[in-house]
C-alpha cells in the first residue's frame, strides 16, 4: 500500500514568496519604465476595448477582473 504524505504549506511558502518577489519586481521595473510614456497614453475607447478582450482571452474570474480594472483605471482614470 502506498501512501503520499501531505504537503506542508511550510515547504511551499518560500517558493511562493521568491514567486511574488519577482512578480513585484518586474511590475516595479515595467512601472518605473513607463513613466515617460504614461501621461501621454489617450484612454478612451483603446483600454476598455483590451480590457474586454484580455477578461475574454484569459478567462478571468470576478477577483482577477477587478484587479484588471484597477490597474487600467490607476493609469487612465475612472474610463474603463
């Protein structure tokens, strides 16, 4: 009889923290980036359409649809 010994959340939890480091990371330099670019973005019909079509494209949930639309309206405004 073969048994699998549970996981413990204690072995994961560095692997997960070195994941969302280097998401936050990336995000900082993507962010820091775009700053020269960002005030001249025209967020008018553009950013809502992608928005729709990346919600669309990636399946996502209610949680991860709100996060997409706090992150366009953080650079465009309440227009998305």
């Amino acid at each position: 009889m073969h048994t699998t010994l549970p996981v413990s959340h204690h072995f994961r939890r560095p692997i997960l923290r070195e994941e969302v480091n280097r998401i936050n990371e990336a995000l900082f330099r993507a962010v820091t980036a775009s700053a020269t670019w960002r005030p001249a973005l025209s967020c008018g019909e553009v950013p809502a359409a992608s928005t729709v079509r990346v919600r669309h494209a990636r399946h996502l949930d209610a949680l991860h649809s709100a996060v997409l639309n706090r992150s366009v309206n953080s650079v465009c405004g309440s227009r998305s």
